[in-house]
C-alpha cells in the first residue's frame, strides 16, 4: 500500500506542480518523487507592482554580468558595493534578505592568473639570468579550479562590505544534487530558516568546484520541476523553496524585451504574463555566465507558479544600480514585472500609444471638425447633467473631509459654466492648429514657413478636482495633441462618465481614443517616467503633488508652478475702498486656490493708520488668521503669531502680514520669497504702478485688481491647463496658445546647400513675405 507524505519542514508544503516525497508502508525509506497540482498555501504572487512593498522575504539574484568586470577577470566592486548597501538596508527595516550571487570563478580567475604570472615570470628569471621578460601567455584557466580559488575570496569581500552596515553573512553552497536528496533539502530549508531567524544574510551560491557541466534541456528526473543548471534557476528553486515573497534578479539588460535588445523595434515589456513567452524572441545571452534571458524567463515563469513574484532589472546601469533593489521593493516601473493577474483593460503603455496614433488624425482634421467635437462635449454636459450629478454623489458620498468634498463637488450651475467655456474654447480652435506665423523667402522659388503644431501626448495629472477632466480635453482637442488624464482616486466615478462623455463626442469625427483616461494601479512616479512616449506633463493639484512631479520626471519637461506664494502689496498712495475690496477677494474668495494671496505687504506709512485698522478688521472678520513678518512683529506690543518663513503657501484663511517701507523693496521682498506667479500692487500713483509691472517678473502682475483674476476662464482663454511660472514656451495661465509648438516647413525646388557656397550660383535672400494663412477644406 502507497500512501504520500507532506514533509512539513521542506518546501513541499507550499508548492505549485512541484514534488511530493512518496513512501512504501513495506519500505518507508524509500523514496521516489512524483509530481502532483498543489495549490500554494496562503501564498500567491503579489497581483500588482505595489503590493511589492509588502514583500517580507526577499531573494536577490545577482548575475555574472553584474558582479564581474568588463574583462570578466575580476569583481565589480563599486556595483557590488551598492547592492550590499541597499540588501543591508532593506534587512535593516525588518525584512528577510537572501543573496545568490556569481562571482567566485571571475574572482578565481584573476587569482590564478596572478599567481601563473607569478610563477611564470620567477621561472623565466631564473632560466634566463636576468632581469628581462619574454612575452608570458596565460593558460586557458579551468572554470571548476577558478571557483575554487575564488569562493573564499568572494566570501571575504561580501562579508568585509556587509560589516560596515553591522550586518552578519553566512556562506551556503548547493549542487544539483543536493536537491535530489530529501534529507538535504530539509537541512537546507532548516539551515536557511535558522540564519534568517538570527537576521543574518545567507549568501547562495552553485558549489562550481565540483558541479558537473549543465545539460541545456534536461530537468530533473523528467519531472515537472526545475533542476539547477545555473544561478537563475537555483534562484527560483530557492525562493520557491523558502517561501520567498520577491526574486529580484539582475542582470544586464534593462529587463524582457519583445524582441531581442538593440534591434529598432525592441521594447521594454513592463508586466509579463504567462502564456507570453510565445510571442517574444530573445536574443543571444550575456557576456558571461551559462544562462540567458531564456533561462531567465523560464526560472522566473517556474518561480511565479510556485508563488514568489519576480523582477528582472539591470544591475549594472551605472545611474541606476545604486537603487534598483530599492526601487523595486518601493513597487517602481523597474526592469519587468511577472504576473500571473492580467488586467481587465489595456495597460498605460498601450493607452498612450492608442491615444498618439488617434491624436495623429485628431491633428489632421479641419478646424470646423475639432470645434464640433467640443462643442458637442459640451452640449452632453448639459443634457448628462443627471446622470454626472448621480455619478458625482457617489464621490462625494466617499469624501473624508469638508476640503475634499468642496473640491469634488460638481452642481448644474458649474456645469453650465464648464459648457460655456468649452464653447469659447470651439471659437478659439478655429486658427489654432497650422498657422503660419512666418514667412521667409530665403532664397528664389526657396521659401520657408514657421507654423504651428501639436506638441503631442500630453499627460495631464490632476487631484480631486472631476471638472478638470472636460476642461483640458477640451483644450486638447482645440490643439490637436493626443491626452492622457491620470485623475484621483477620490473622484473615480466623476471623471469615469465624464470620460464617456468626452469620448463619445469624439467619436463623431472617429478619434474616440485621442483622449485616455487612466485609472489603473500605475503610480505618478511610474507615468513620470514614459518619457519616450510623453511629450508634456501638466500636474493639476497641491504644490506637493506639483513638486514631486517636477523631481519624478526626469525626461520629459513639466508645465507649471510648484507654489503660489502670491503677494498684495498696498501702497502709501491705495484708496480705502479698493485696499478693502481687492484684499478679501485675493484671500478670502477661494483661499485653496493657487492664486490667492498669501502674504500682505503693507507699505510703511499705513501703519497706524485707520486703513490698516481696516484691513486687520476686515482679516478677522472673515476669520484669517493672521502670521507677522518679522519687521511687523517689531512694530507691535503684542503681534499675532510670528511667520515660521515668509516663503509660505497657506491654502486656507490664513496669511502673512509683513512691512516694507518703499515700492522697491517690496519688489525685493517679492523676488526673493515669492514663487513668480502673481502678484499685486494696490495704489493710485500711476508711475508706481507701471514701475511695480515692469520690474517684477512674475507671470502675472496686476494693478488694482485682486490676484483670483489669474486663470483661464477669467482671462478669455476659454479655460486652462494649469498656470506656468516656467520661463521658457508657456507663463502664466496655459491655455490653447500654450498647447502648441511650432515646426518649420522649407518648400524647394531641386535645392543643395552647395548651390549657396562660394562656387554656388545662388544668393541667399531672407526676405519676411506677408503672413497668409492656408486654406483648408473639409
């Protein structure tokens, strides 16, 4: 009689299609294995990039390409400094690291290569009398003998660097065999748990010493599971064996590519599927080491069923390696993710070249037809308005707090606005895309024109705000750029219809997919990083949100402010009712927006007077807590709490009240502390006034009129993207102008730079020709 037994101290307990130990009741010793379907307990692999921060226990594998030199003679030293730092430091918060590491032949043979050239050039001295040295070759050096010498040395050195973070290492060394024996294996499982309870870092590695060659195809005993033929599927077999929640695996190619790396049309496949690897080449393998992307994948794709989630990344891209490990387990786009949960819908690497092909035709059409289409969005704002509005409870239903829910709200009165100004953006449109801007005649039947373009796939990144949504694909439409919408969480039923809808108008003209929304697991720092695909990044929201943004992309350039520290400043020559007015509409009309005003400078000769008694009256009365610069503080007895720094956005009904005794230095003041956006001078000397608009440099500068005049709408722009302090292609409110670029168009006839040379027989002209613009038909 037959009878199976779990062997509870082993990996048995937890595999998927892996090998159960199968005894005899005449022969309980004897043991042969079997493969049987056994659901994993109480562990799969993470669905998702990040849930990776929740991995525990942690298995980096570390290919020959990245510990070894270029020469392959030799370790990487400043490499494998960086990944003990981030396994030490990741060991440190609490997880469990293991390391399987290469190395110890690289090691061994320039060891042995030291020593023969040692000894060569000893013998030949001495056969030689003197000094004098022939050429010395170096032997073809055995790969079995090279490990040898090199796995203590390699051990020394990991040890030496993990002591500098006070971390203790613990050397293991398995062959094939060892995975063949049942005894072994438990007092391997037993072994590694033991190390991981005392916090110690097992360093793994194949004993090559003795390791017989590797047989490509062959797997152990036939059997559905994996045999170890080299470090990626001792690696796998590892991870599977001890429960590991992550195999990080480096190598040195940025992860599985569709096609091999370095051909034209090889990309980078971000999340790996099962069932995928028919539709993938891969090319030859690295420098070093016996294994490939092959072996790679197919260790990986064996460790996944067995429940541990895989990355594979590049280890030795120098601006990179530093924190890939790191970055990884922060559940960053690093090297490729597999995954055995496919998503419901397209991924944002999809989304954004469906939206770049559709924008493509979206640029194309007639003016007439993109004003149709927004025209049209707004028309089923109106008539949708029901069912936006039901939508839009459901968020508002979830709202944590008060701020929150003010900025979700959506009424019909505020879709009636946003139809408004969808419509003036439909006018607006109509000589957008393709002006002529210039004209040159540079040389005879030779003329050059600038026009303007499309910038292209813009990604715009906006917090709970779900009337953002109509408003840039509005303004995307009107410029003819592809648009990718990453809205919040907080409003996901708002911006899902109000998607629909834009789609739908769209679709009149058959470019549904010009506008994505995207609403999958993908961080912002992970969008940041599509830089091949993205040619503009808005972010809408909290300066934060803004400022991490502006750090996060790193190759594509960020439209907008990272602050609103915006000023009033009120003259010694201000009108009473105007100082009253224009101060609590700056501070008090939406104190979360961007544009209102945060620090209030009051020109020296108001002090003490009844004005200022006003405007202090005025603050308190509409409940502004009041901060005191420093030279205001100085003035007074008992001041309201003093500024922790006059470089302060609030955001809410609060504000800085500071002193300064002439127009001049308060342009100083505002240069130095402000964020460049707007700012503000109240007073009736007209040369003051021009003075103050024409020396501060903010992107919005107003005389006698409250700083909430900075937007969009308010401005005739239909609506905005954002306002920009940028210096360079857009400044202030960014609305349809802000959406193009140029391109210049040369129209020849049979033309060479060779005909203008000093033998040519043409002149250039550079005459400015009249600007007309072309005539389009539907």
């Amino acid at each position: 009689m037959y009878c199976c037994v779990l062997v509870r101290h082993s990996v048995y307990e937890h595999c998927l299609k892996l090998t159960w130990c199968v005894c005899t009741a005449q022969s309980p010793k004897r043991v042969f294995f079997l493969t049987v379907s056994l659901a994993r307990a109480n562990s799969n692999s993470f669905a998702h990039r990040g849930e990776l921060r929740k991995a525990k226990r942690i298995v980096v594998k570390l290919g020959s390409a990245v510990v070894t030199r270029g020469d392959e003679c030799g370790l990487a030293l400043g490499r494998l400094a960086s990944v003990v730092e981030q396994v030490a430091m990741l060991q440190n918060q609490g997880r469990e690291m293991m390391i399987v590491t290469s190395g110890a032949v690289a090691f061994g043979k320039q060891r042995l290569r030291h020593e023969i050239l040692l000894s060569q050039s000893v013998r030949q001295a001495l056969h030689s009398g003197q000094n004098q040295l022939k050429d010395m070759s170096v032997p073809v050096l055995e790969a079995r003998a090279c490990a040898a010498a090199g796995q203590s040395g390699l051990m020394a050195l990991y040890e030496a660097m993990f002591a500098q973070y006070s971390t203790c290492t613990a050397q293991v060394l398995v062959t094939n065999l060892d995975f063949h024996d049942d005894q072994k294996r438990r007092n391997l499982n037993s072994t590694l748990q033991e190390l991981l309870r005392m916090n110690i870092v097992p360093i793994i590695n194949t004993n090559d010493a003795v390791v017989p060659p590797p047989e490509p195809n062959s797997d152990l005993q036939g059997v559905n599971v994996i045999s170890i033929k080299d470090n990626d599927s001792l690696a796998a077999r590892l991870a599977v064996e001890m429960k590991a929640d992550l195999l990080i695996a480096l190598s040195d190619v940025e992860g599985l590519y569709d096609s091999p790396p370095g051909t034209d049309d090889a990309k980078l496949i971000d999340i790996f599927y099962p069932g995928d690897q028919l539709s993938i080449t891969y090319g030859t393998k690295s420098r070093v080491g016996i294994g490939g992307m092959e072996a790679k994948v197919k260790a990986a794709l064996w460790a996944l069923q067995g429940g541990t989630s895989v990355v594979i990344a590049n280890g030795t891209h120098p601006k990179v390696t530093g924190h890939v490990i790191t970055d990884i387990v922060e559940g960053k786009k690093v090297g490729t993710f597999f995954s055995e949960v496919k998503p419901a819908g397209p991924t944002v690497e999809q989304q954004t070249e469906m939206a770049r092909n559709s924008g493509r035709t979206l640029a194309a059409l007639h003016p007439d037809q993109r004003g149709e289409i927004i025209c049209h969005l707004a028309d089923l704002l109106v008539e949708k308005k029901e069912e936006i509005l039901a939508a839009n409870k459901m968020d508002m239903d979830l709202a944590v707090n008060a701020a929150l829910l003010n900025r979700l709200s959506l009424s019909p009165a505020k879709l009636n606005s946003l139809a408004i100004g969808l419509r003036q953006i439909a006018v607006a449109s109509q000589d957008s895309v393709g002006r002529v801007l210039r004209r040159t005649r540079v040389a005879h039947n030779l003329e050059l024109e600038q026009i303007t373009v499309p910038i292209g796939v813009l990604l715009v990144i906006f917090e709970a705000r779900p009337d953002c949504l109509p408003q840039v694909s509005a303004l995307a439409i009107a410029s003819g750029n592809a648009l990718l919408a990453k809205g919040g969480k907080e409003a996901a039923n708002t911006n899902r219809i109000l998607h629909e809808l834009t789609q739908e108008a769209l679709d009149i003209h058959w470019v549904k997919e010009a506008v994505q929304l995207v609403s999958t697991r993908e961080e912002v720092e992970d969008l940041c990083r599509l830089d091949e695909m993205i040619d503009l990044i808005i972010p809408r929201g909290s300066s934060q949100l803004v400022r991490n943004i502006q750090s996060a992309a790193k190759g594509i350039p960020v439209l907008g402010h990272s602050e609103g520290i915006c000023h009033v400043y009120i003259d010694s020559e201000a009108a009473i009712d105007k100082v009253i007015k224009i101060v609590r509409d700056s501070k008090c009309d939406y104190p979360a927006a961007c544009n209102a005003m945060e620090t209030l400078l009051v020109h020296r000769d108001i002090l003490r007077t009844p004005l200022f008694d006003q405007i202090i009256d005025m603050l308190r009365t509409e409940q502004v807590k009041i901060h005191a610069g420093p030279r205001f503080a100085s003035y007074l007895t008992f001041s309201p709490s003093e500024v922790k720094s006059l470089r302060t956005e609030y955001g809410d009904l609060e504000c800085c009240v500071e002193v300064v005794d002439t127009m001049q230095e308060a342009i100083d003041h505002i240069h130095r502390y402000g964020s460049s956006h707007t700012d503000v001078i109240v007073t009736e000397n007209e040369d003051t006034a021009e003075r103050f608009l024409q020396q501060l440099d903010s992107a919005c500068v107003f005389w006698n009129a409250s700083s909430r005049f900075a937007d969009g709408y308010r401005f005739g722009l239909g609506a905005e993207v954002g306002i920009s302090t940028a210096r360079i292609h857009a400044r202030g409110p960014v609305g349809l102008e802000g959406l193009l670029t140029t391109k210049w168009v040369l129209r020849g006839d049979g033309h060479t730079a060779a005909d203008f040379s000093e033998q040519g027989t043409m002149k250039y002209l550079h005459e400015n020709l009249p600007v007309t613009q072309p005539q389009t038909s539907n």
